[in-house]
C-alpha cells in the first residue's frame, strides 16, 4: 500500500529470470510457487528433481532480491483486507438510525470510524464537508470508534442517543466544535442540539457493554485497523487523515467499479 498518513491511537531483474518477479509475488501472496511457474506458461514438473531445481531457483532469486518480501506480504494484506471488507459491507454501509448525511438513495458510500477526541477526525470534517456538498449521489454512514480518551466512550453512547432522536448531525458538529470529551462539553453539546440534559447525562454515566459500539470495534479489528479516522469506501479501506483528494479518488473509483 501507499504510505500512511497519520492516524491516531497512531528492481533491476533482467535476462532468463524477469519473467519469476510475477509469478514469485503470486506465489509469495497466495502460495504455490510451483504453480505461479504454470501461470506464466511453464508446464508443473512432475519429478521431484525438476521441482527441486524450480524451487532451488525461487530461493536464490528471493535471496538475490529481498525486497519482493515486503511487497508481497502487502499484496496479501489487500487481498484479505479486500475480503473483509466484501464480509462486512452490510454491516459497514448500514447506519445506527440517523447516524449518516447525504443521499437517501445513493450511488456510493463512504464509510467512517471516529472518535470525537481524535484531532485528526475534526480535521477531515472539512473535506466530508466539500465531497457532501459537491457530490449529490454520495452517502457518508458514521460509526463510533471510541478508543482514544477515558471520556470517548460517554461522548459516544450520547452520539447514539443522538442519532436515536434525531439529533445526530447537530450534535457531531458541536462535540467537535467543543474539543474535548469531558462530561460539562457532552452534556452541553447535547442540549445546543436539543437533547434532553438528563438523557444525555444517563447515557454519559451508563457503565453497561453497549452492543453497537462493541459491534464497531469487532468491524473496525476485521479491518485489522485500531486508529481512527479509518474510511472505507468501494473496496478500499484508508486509515488518517489522508485528505480531500485521496477521498474524491476512492469515491470515483468506487463508483466506476459499481
């Protein structure tokens, strides 16, 4: 994969051998390296002494090349990133109640995970903001991740008594607006977005194992991410606060695979 950005928690090959740098990521990805020499047009050796040689061949080229190793446990990684995703789309795409923005029947939706004391998340407020706006077929579904601070977990179970009410959008834009998770600023967002003061200290103090977020960790871990923001959108899955531009593209590509 590309290179990161942050998130908060946080060859020269030429000759008779070019033709084993695809055939060996494949076989390094998905195993068989007898069988990646198939794919590229090479009958399977049938005697143990032609295999031998083959993979005698594998080991000094990957010994010769070390670098594919990296490039092929990456391989692997979106592979099976790729397969979770495709496990969990209903799960991902489908908001608590009014916990999303954006269009009622959309096209393409983007997925994400947040915490509202991660900085990064209130710092790609404004690129959702400007996908929402120029983009009338894109749905934004939020889920709460609230893994960072000690006052996370309160903010967010009164983030689902907001999306229960009604209250979801006023009230994501005030707890990030406050800057903190501290009881006084969630309780005070909750009521400049119109939710009752003690419902939402209730839902601040309650101490039980709240089964929507614990559903949201066991996504977000499927997707082997534990920082947030975390986006998913299409197949991919982007994890920072990776920007305006990265987000329009993986919106495109998405929607030109549907």
């Amino acid at each position: 994969m590309s290179e990161r950005p942050p998130f908060e928690t946080q060859d020269g090959t030429s000759g008779r051998r070019r033709w084993l740098r695809p055939a060996l990521l494949a076989a390094l990805a998905f195993g068989g390296g007898v069988a990646a020499c198939a794919a590229v047009g090479h009958a399977q050796p049938s005697a143990t002494a032609d295999r031998a040689a083959i993979e005698a061949v594998v080991r000094d080229y990957i010994l010769e090349h070390p670098e594919i190793i990296p490039e092929a446990m990456e391989r692997l990684r979106d592979k099976r990133l790729t397969q979770a995703v495709a496990d969990n789309r209903t799960a991902l795409e489908t908001p608590y109640h009014g916990a999303w923005e954006g269009a009622a029947q959309p096209d393409v939706t983007l997925v994400t995970f947040m915490d509202y004391a991660c900085g990064y998340c209130r710092s790609s407020l404004p690129d959702i903001a400007r996908l929402l706006q120029e983009d009338p077929k894109l749905r934004v579904v939020y889920h709460e991740l609230p893994i960072i601070a000690d006052g996370s977990l309160g903010a967010a179970r009164v983030s689902l008594l907001a999306a229960q009410t009604g209250h979801f959008k006023e009230f994501h834009a005030a707890m990030y607006a406050a800057g903190n998770v501290e009881p006084a600023s969630v309780v005070r967002a909750a009521t400049q977005s119109g939710i009752d003061a003690a419902r939402a200290r209730a839902a601040l103090e309650a101490d039980d194992a709240d089964p929507t977020l614990m559903a949201n960790v066991r996504l977000a871990q499927a997707l082997q991410v534990q920082g947030t923001p975390l986006f998913v959108v299409g197949n991919e899955v982007l994890t920072g606060a990776v920007g305006y531009d990265k987000l329009k593209a993986a919106i495109a590509k998405a929607r030109g695979a549907s």
